[in-house]
C-alpha cells in the first residue's frame, strides 16, 4: 500500500469537503497463470499487489454526491436518483456503476464524496478497473453500513462492470483485489468463489512485470467475443461451462464449430489445466515446471486464444533467450499490458535492462518494468497521516 497515495486523498478531501474522511485501499492485481478461464467456471492463480487505488470517502449533506478523480484532474457530480452511464470508457462509470447496482439490490445510500487517485498503470492488466470497484462498494459499505459481505461486494463491482462498462467480465480481478493476502496467491475456483491461498516464496526466483505500454483498442469487444465463443461451445456440448468439458469431448463437434472457435475451447480447457498443475508445481517448489506451464499458457493465449500481440510476444521471446528466466507469458485481457515473468533475482536487473533496451530498438518506444510485493485485499485504512 502507498502511504502517498493516502496522504494525497486525504488531504485533498479534508481541503475540498472540511471533513474528516474514512480512507480506503484496493490493490490492483497480478494473475500468475489461469488466465480467460474465469468466465469458463475454471481456476486462476491470481495475487494482490502493492500498487492500487486509494479512495477518501465521507457523507454528503449538499443534496449531490462528487466524485473525484485525483490522478486525472476530473470532478463528477450526480444525483442518486438520476444516475445512467456516462460515455463510453470514462472512469466514472465504475462508480456510477457500483451505486447503480446497490440501488438494483434495494440496498439504499446516501450521498456521498470521494476522492481516488491510483498509482497502478492504465492499461497494464492490473485490474486497475476492478480495484476502483472495490474501493467504491468498501467505503460505501463502512460509510452507510450496509452490512455486506466481501462476496456481496465482489458480485456488485462485477455486475457494474457488466452493466455500465459493458466488459462481461469474469470474477477473478474483483475476487483478487478484495481477497489478497499478503505473500499469498490465491488458487481460485472460479465456480465456488473459494480459493486456496499458496504462500509465494521463490527463493532464488522472483515476479516481475515488463509493461508493453501499448494497448490495442480491440481489447473490450475482443474480449466479449471470445466469451461468446466459450459460451456457445458449452452449449453444444451440453455442459455449463467449459470447465466441464476434456478435450476428448471436444473433439466430438470438431465438425460443427469453426477451426477458430475450437482452437480457444481448446485453449480454455489446456489452461484449466495448467492452473491445476500450477497449484502443486508450487506445493513441490518445482519452479522449472511452474515455469513451463507459464510459458506453454503464453502459446496458447498467443496462438490459440489470440489475444496476445506483436509487443507482449517480442518480450516473451526475450525471456526465452534468457536462461535465468524459468517462464513468461502475457497477463490479462490481452492485446497489450504486461508480460509477467518468473527469473532469477540476482539475473532480475540485467534481464530487464535487456529486454527493455530490445523493445527499444525493436519498437522505438520505451517498456516499464515493475518489482511487485503480494499484499492484502481491500481494507480500511486506519493510520492518520
């Protein structure tokens, strides 16, 4: 958590609001394998992280509620009885949308302000989106008491983010960023919503994130395709999702789906896999496989999947030429943000300058390279600064 970031809202709330403000933190998220395979009922491996959105949230008695977004200079007002969606991909649709689906649950608050500013790269698969959600349905859930669960919670920023954003997401980002525990990923059955947590300590071996900074814009409706896909080929399967069907049953409609379609079924249910296999690979502190598995989900997302692009498959190529990295692949939605990589830590530094001065030279635009702690989930802060 950033002790910056807090003092940053704070401070600007008690000078925009004269009030005291209850202050909250969502971290953003990193996923280690598992990825697409949320919205198919399977398992994920993700993991909170130090970098995440801070939130300063307080009753309202002007007859309006403010939202402001600190980092971006923009400042909304609205009415809690007059809410709809604001245009297209603007960040107030994650709060408008996480009252919008309270007021759907007959779950009644009051106006409001808030502050948020995050220090979690747009665009890099972090699940900034999800961390901003929560951040919203926490404050308001202390601010108003509403006596919600974490699970309630989880399922109303989701349901905002299908509703006003319009990106069907899956479960995992939210789960994540609420959930995390520190030093901890979380396999994650995305069908129970229970997750196991798997104390990360990789010895000699470390996380790292190298940002592609480029974000394709088929990202949203790709990504809303592919899960249509899933979607229709359980159906012919007759299964509730594919978390539920082998390959061996997929080959039974080869005939009746496009090459495309079945090749990210395929996937799907490799991935599903590879996430089982994951969960045990780190149990026996067996990285080399953990590392296979990493780089093998990479192909899949790259070739099957197609979700990966030109940026994210040039950096994974450079892990691969490296020896002290044991497994890379892309993280997230897809078609741009972050590769995540599994390499030695005394190799760690001289890897990333590598790489970074390749992508240079390759792309003529400049990668970032983030070093990551695992922490907790969302949680009032109670430190004053």
């Amino acid at each position: 958590m950033s002790a910056t970031l807090i003092k940053d809202v704070k401070d600007k709330f008690v000078e925009t609001f004269k009030a005291d403000p209850l202050l909250v933190f969502s971290p953003g998220r990193i996923n280690i394998i598992g990825e697409h395979t949320d919205y198919n009922d399977g398992f994920v491996f993700p993991a909170a992280v130090d970098k995440g959105i801070a939130a300063a949230i307080q009753k309202s008695d002007s007859g309006h509620s403010t939202a402001i977004a600190l980092d971006l200079d923009s400042t909304i007002n609205f009415e809690l009885d007059k809410l709809k969606p604001s245009k297209e991909g603007s960040w107030e649709n994650y709060v408008l949308g996480v009252v919008a689906e309270l007021q759907n649950r007959n779950i009644v608050v009051g106006d409001f302000n808030i502050i948020i500013k995050g220090n979690i790269p747009g665009g890099s698969g972090m699940s900034s989106s999800a961390a901003l959600e929560n951040s919203v349905v926490f404050g308001l859930n202390e601010l108003f008491k509403l006596g919600l669960s974490k699970h309630d919670m989880i399922l109303i920023s989701q349901k905002a983010e299908h509703n006003y954003v319009g990106v069907n997401c899956g479960i995992m980002d939210q789960y994540a960023s609420m959930f995390g525990i520190k030093n901890n990923a979380l396999h994650l059955d995305c069908r129970t919503v229970e997750s196991k947590p798997y104390e990360i300590n990789f010895k000699d071996h470390q996380l790292m994130l190298i940002n592609t900074n480029v974000k394709h814009s088929l990202s949203d409706s790709a990504y809303n395709d592919r899960r249509s896909a899933c979607e229709s080929i359980s159906e012919l399967l007759d299964v509730k999702a594919l978390r539920d069907a082998t390959e061996a049953d997929l080959e039974t409609i080869i005939d009746k789906v496009t090459p495309a379609n079945y090749q990210k079924a395929l996937y799907v249910i490799q991935e599903n896999n590879r996430t089982v296999k994951a969960a045990k690979a780190i149990e026996d502190g067996d990285l080399e496989t953990l590392g296979a598995l990493i780089y093998q989900s990479h192909n899949g997302l790259s070739t099957q999947y197609k979700v990966s692009c030109d940026e994210l498959d040039f950096l994974v190529e450079q892990a691969k030429k490296n020896k002290h990295v044991l497994g890379a692949r892309m993280m997230g939605g897809g078609f741009g943000g972050c590769t995540i990589n599994l390499v030695a830590k005394s190799e760690a530094k001289a890897f990333a300058e590598t790489a970074s001065k390749a992508y240079k030279n390759k792309f003529d635009k400049a990668c970032s390279v983030y070093f990551i702690q695992l922490s907790d989930g969302t949680h009032l802060v109670r430190q004053t600064y």
